[in-house]
C-alpha cells in the first residue's frame, strides 16, 4: 500500500529591520508575525512591542523577507550592535565577535508564580494533543503557554526550537497577554531557550529533554525556574525550586 507524507516546510526567512537585513532564520513560514515579534523581543531588538510598527511578508523564490519597521530609537542601538547572524535547526554562535556577546547575562525575572507539581503534570500529559503539525510530519517542536493551573492556552511550532519559543513570545506580546503562566518546550532546555524565557519575563521553563549546565546556570542567575525531563509522572527541577509546591511525582 502506497500512502502519502506530509512533510514539515523549512525555509529561509530574513528579517529585515527598516529595509536592512539582519539575520536569516531557518523556520516554518507560518506565524511569521508572531516570530518577527518574538525574535525581536527576545534578542533585545526592542524593549516593548510598541517599538515594532509594522511588518510586511514578502515572498520570494528563495524564502520570505519579513520587513519588520521598528522605532528610531530602537533602530540606532540595533545598528551600533549589528552582526551577521545565520539561524539554523542546530546550534552554533555566528556573528558573536567576543565571549560576552556569545553568553549575554540574562534579565532578572520580575514575576512570581506559585504552581503545583500536579498542574504541571496537567499540562505535560495534555500538549500531544495540541501539536497538530506534529502529529501531521513528526519533525518539529512545540513551545506552549500553560496558566498556573496547567491549562494549555496556546501553542507555536517550527522545526526550530528556538523559532517555536520565538513564535510563542510573540503570540503573547501580540494579545497583551498578562495572566500568569509558564512555558513548556518539546526539546532540550539549551542556554538560549532559558535567555529568551527570561528577557520575556518568563519565570517557569519546563522541557521534554534534559538542560545543559549552562542554562541551569543561566536559570539560577536570573532566578528563572528551569524543569527538565517533563515527562507524564515524572519531572527534575533544576532551578529555584521554590515556585513548585505540592506533592512531587
């Protein structure tokens, strides 16, 4: 029997900040708004989303220019630091030029969060269902948003991880969304996942796999709450451990 498959789409998007490209990212085209919006937070492009003032998606045979206009002020500081950055599906430092630009010092979180070991099991058992593009290619990650009673609210995906937390970031910027809540990823919790939850202000990161000694480092310095290995009936903290309460699994 001869079956059809639905394969993710990856594709180069650049980011194009006033009619200047800045970095190209391989991600799934959807959502793109959403992930103009999340890179641009999470990266210190902008401080608030009031600096971004419009987008416009272009696409072309070779990708998708997204043209993100940003506000003059946060368009200076941007061309006093540019760098020529390439995304990828993988990991790597491009156009770091030194050691602090490679390992930024994360923002400290501002937030409190009081969330029980059962409601994070809630949410871990019930995100499957909400990876539909998962469930269609089998090939890319998922970044939720869960309120502290486990509930899942939203959910963004790309073969990215990154991109997917990126998207997620975005999405809650876009609604002005201000309820409490946490994060959890379909990947492993890598430095860059635990900077971008805290320059959003995120104070609870829970990943699928397991976290790097890096981002519990990171997590410890700017008191984000880093949980790996969330899986149903079982879960590690790794991070200020207080935000957890209840009985552990």
């Amino acid at each position: 029997m001869v079956a059809e498959d639905q394969v993710a789409t990856e594709a180069p998007i650049a980011m194009v900040y006033n009619g200047i490209s800045h970095v190209v990212m391989m991600s799934t085209p959807n959502d793109l708004e959403d992930f103009g919006t999340g890179f641009s937070l999470s990266e210190g492009i902008v401080s608030n989303p009031k600096q971004l003032l419009d987008f416009d998606e272009i696409s072309t045979d070779k990708g998708v220019e997204l043209h993100i206009t940003i506000s003059s002020e946060a368009f200076a500081e941007l061309k006093q630091r540019r760098r020529n950055l390439v995304g990828r599906t993988g990991c790597g430092l491009c156009g770091a030029e030194s050691l602090e630009q490679a390992i930024p010092k994360p923002k400290s979180i501002s937030k409190s969060l009081q969330l029980s070991h059962a409601d994070l099991q809630k949410a871990i058992v019930g995100l499957a269902d909400w990876q539909q593009l998962q469930k269609e290619t089998g090939a890319v990650h998922g970044a939720a948003w869960c309120d502290a009673s486990g509930n899942i609210l939203a959910v963004r995906e790309d073969v990215g991880r990154h991109n997917a937390l990126d998207k997620l970031i975005g999405a809650l910027a876009r609604d002005d969304f201000s309820q409490d809540g946490f994060v959890l990823v379909t990947s492993r919790a890598s430095y860059e996942m635990v900077s971008k939850a805290a320059n959003a202000n995120i104070c609870v990161l829970a990943s699928v796999s397991a976290p790097t000694s890096l981002a519990i480092e990171l997590a410890k310095e700017s008191g984000l709450t880093l949980v790996g290995f969330s899986r149903p009936d079982r879960h590690v903290i790794y991070s200020n451990e207080h935000r957890l309460v209840g009985k552990t699994q």
